[in-house]
C-alpha cells in the first residue's frame, strides 16, 4: 500500500488501518511503508517524485517477492498522490499481480490542481470572477514552475504574484520546489496504457480534490478494458468516505475484496 503526498507514513494518516483490518479479514496480507524520511525510513520524501515513488514500491514488491516472505501473487494499492505512483510502477513491474487505485487521479498534478483550485473556491461561494482570477493565477505560477529558472529567482518572482499560496503543491523552500518541477507535468495516460494486468479505479463522486468525471474518462480511454474495473460512490469524498461522522464506505471495501478474489482467480476482472 503506497500513501499520498506529503510526509506520509504507514498509515496514510487515518486511512489505511481500517482498509487493512479489512483485507485482513478477507484473508489477504498487506504491506505498507512510509515514505522516505518518514517514520522508520531514512531519506527525504521531498527528494521522491512520482517516478522516484515508483521505483521505491518496485524495490518493496520485489523484496516480498524475492525474500521469500510473501507468496504470489502481490499487487499495488495506492491512494491519492499514491494511485499515480502505483500505476507508474505497475507499467513498469511486470511482476506485480495487480494495482488498486484509489482516488487515484487519471489528469497530471497540474490539472489536478488547477481543478482542486476552482472546486476549494466554489466551496467556499467565492464569485466566477474571483474563481478565474485564482486559475490565471495557477497557470501564471505554473509556467514559472515549468520554465527552469531554479529556487532562488523563482521563490523572488512567485513572491510578486497575488494568491500564490493558494496551491497546496507548490513551494515552501527549494526542496519543495524541485519537487514541484518533478511531478508537475506527470502524466498517469500513458502508464495506463501499457499495465498488462487487472487494475481497479476506485472514486467518490463528491470528491473535491481531483476531477472525477476526467480522471475516469482517462481509465476507460487508456486502459485495456478488459482490465480495468472502475467504481463510483456516491456521496463519497477524496477518502472514499460518506456521512456525518464520515466513514469508509462499505462497498468500496467490499469491491476491494471482490476485485481482489477475481483477479487472483481469474487474473481478470470483469466489466468497467
């Protein structure tokens, strides 16, 4: 199990317990690990783009499978930030069995952003205009971030542009900028379209954070259909929860097992 962004650890805050209690339950083993410089890890998780993410999930799967400790087969669950990550890593390790996303984003981080940038604002009964004025902001930053001129010079011009700090990826100190730069253009269509295995989309219909209707267009258009399973909830938010106090939703953990025992089973998984 891979977490979001941030400094993420086992966990992924409060949400991966309950998801692992569960499969548990079912029968399955589950392995999750913080990130780089997170808990018991060594490193820093600034240093890890996407990519770099990628290749630490392939290093933990092959050390399952390699050391002995787990029998095949063993897949990929990842969450938010975590779902690009596991797909990247599933396009390129032909021995994972199969990769769970969940709110996974189908759209790069910029087009994330700049969604969850005009959904945070509507939210909040900011005006259209207002709304726009946020966006033209976003790119203007964006297009700082994308044409290389380093920390420094950069942090000295976003320091001049109104409502910079209104974007959750971008930049406290030159780590987070580099970081920025890495995974900002990242984009998950073309790791989609080379998994040769069973991948499961995972979503909430209420969910602010990325742009659900995008990101699942993006599944069915990229992945091999006869792969892919995508599932909607509705009422569900970015952590796939619902009602007041908010709780997983049942039938995301049921479609997690279900999905699970078809692909193990059958190695595929049905119908998209």
């Amino acid at each position: 199990m891979h977490p979001g962004s941030g400094p993420s650890d086992r966990d992924n805050d409060v949400y991966f317990p309950p998801i692992r209690e569960h499969l548990l339950e079912a029968g399955y083993a589950v392995c999750s690990f913080d990130k780089r410089g997170v808990g018991g890890s060594t490193g820093r998780w600034e240093d890890a783009g996407i990519v770099d993410q990628a290749d630490d999930a392939i290093a933990q799967l092959g050390a399952l499978l390699e050391g002995g400790s787990a029998p095949p087969p063993i897949g990929l669950f990842g969450h938010s930030q975590g779902g690009w990550v596991v797909l990247e890593a599933a396009s390129r390790e032909p021995r994972a069995a199969f990769v769970v996303s969940s709110s996974g984003p189908g759209v790069s981080p910029a087009e994330q952003e700049r969604y969850s940038t005009r959904a945070r604002l509507a939210a909040a009964g900011a005006a259209e205009d207002e709304i726009a004025d946020a966006v033209r902001t976003f790119d203007a930053v964006l297009a700082l971030l994308r044409s290389g001129v380093g920390y420094s010079e950069g942090s000295d011009r976003l320091s001049r542009i109104p409502g910079r700090d209104r974007f959750s990826f971008l930049v406290a100190d030159e780590a987070t900028w580099r970081l920025s730069e890495a995974i900002v253009d990242y984009d998950p269509r073309s790791a989609l379209a080379l998994i040769a295995v069973p991948i499961l989309g995972l979503f909430g219909e209420a969910d602010t954070v990325i742009p659900v209707v995008e990101s699942v267009e993006a599944f069915r258009a990229h992945a091999r259909p006869e792969l892919l399973t995508v599932r909607l909830f509705p009422g569900a938010d970015h952590r796939l929860q619902a009602g007041d106090p908010p709780r997983l939703v049942e039938d995301a953990l049921r479609e997690l097992v279900a999905f699970l025992d078809r692909a193990r089973s059958t190695g595929r998984p049905g119908s998209a």
